[in-house]
C-alpha cells in the first residue's frame, strides 16, 4: 500500500525556473520539498534490516517491491535527535537521474504531501547551521505559510560518500 504514487519517465533535469510538483516533508527539524520526478513512491514506515557494520545514517535495508532498498535517515547523518516513529513516519523511495534502477529509501518523520510550485517561487539560497546541508539546497520558499527547503537529496548522499553518480 502506497501513500503517495508518483508517475514515472518525466525529465528529471533541474530548472528552478520551471515551476514543477514537488513532494514536501519533514525530516532533521526542517521542512523540506524535493522534486516528484525523484520520488518514486512515498511508503509507509516499515523498520529497516539492520545491516552491520554501516553509519548511523544507514538505518539498514527493505524490501520494496521485491528489491532490496536501503534507507537513509537525514536526522541520524546529521547529528539531530531522530523523533520517534509514528503514523505520520513514511519513506520517500527516491532513485537518481540517471538510473531508475537505483533506489534509496529517505525516512520522513511527517508528510505534507505534494504541491505544485508555480515558476520563480523558488528564492535562492538556504542557509542551514550543519556543513553536512551545504550545497544541498536549491533554495526555499512557503508552501501553506511553511518556510520549505528544496532539497537536493542526491547532493546530500554524495556528501555522506553514499552514492558517487552525477545528476
């Protein structure tokens, strides 16, 4: 069972200019928005395999459609205090531009759902305290009176060395 299916084969080159759909949540204390074309599937929170041996932020491995996925929590690689699991906890399954078959598991403490952001919303620049946030942001915005940070999430696993592709 899904929360959110996403459709599938749109371009997935960035233009903050464009005005797009985007997937807003929450995660690491902020309020975060990343494109829909990244976003294969939001899922309801299931508990990772732990795998041994990884950081924190590898919270371990599911299963999603019969491929094994791993998934990352953006609080634990910061450093923030991870809230606990609630119903409002889901994994956004994002997969890079240039191959689907890659797909990474992002646990969201809350989901707010998407949103279709209209061209030169987007105002550049996010400043965040954490050097790990840095580059990670394209900007940010208000979604429903919400200060949100349009995250680059393959940016973000890059800096962890998580991934090493070019989006």
């Amino acid at each position: 069972m899904n929360i959110l299916p996403l459709s599938q084969g749109a371009d997935k080159a960035y233009d903050p200019g464009r005005g797009d759909f985007f997937v807003q949540f929450e995660s690491a204390g902020i309020v975060m928005a990343v494109e829909y074309v990244f976003v294969r599937e939001v899922v309801p929170y299931q508990q990772p395999v732990p795998v041994p041996h990884t950081p924190a932020y590898l919270t371990g491995v599911i299963n999603y459609n019969g491929q094994v996925c791993p998934v990352v929590s953006i609080s634990a690689a910061d450093g923030s205090i991870e809230k606990e699991v609630s119903g409002k906890t889901c994994i956004l399954m994002v997969e890079p531009p240039e191959d689907s078959r890659i797909l990474i598991g992002l646990i969201a403490e809350q989901f707010f759902g998407s949103v279709k952001i209209p061209p030169g919303r987007i105002a550049g620049g996010f400043i965040h305290a954490s050097p790990l946030f840095e580059g990670c942001f394209a900007g940010s915005l208000r979604i429903n009176n919400i200060e949100t940070a349009v995250f680059r999430p393959f940016d973000f696993l890059k800096k962890l060395d998580f991934i090493s592709i070019n989006n």
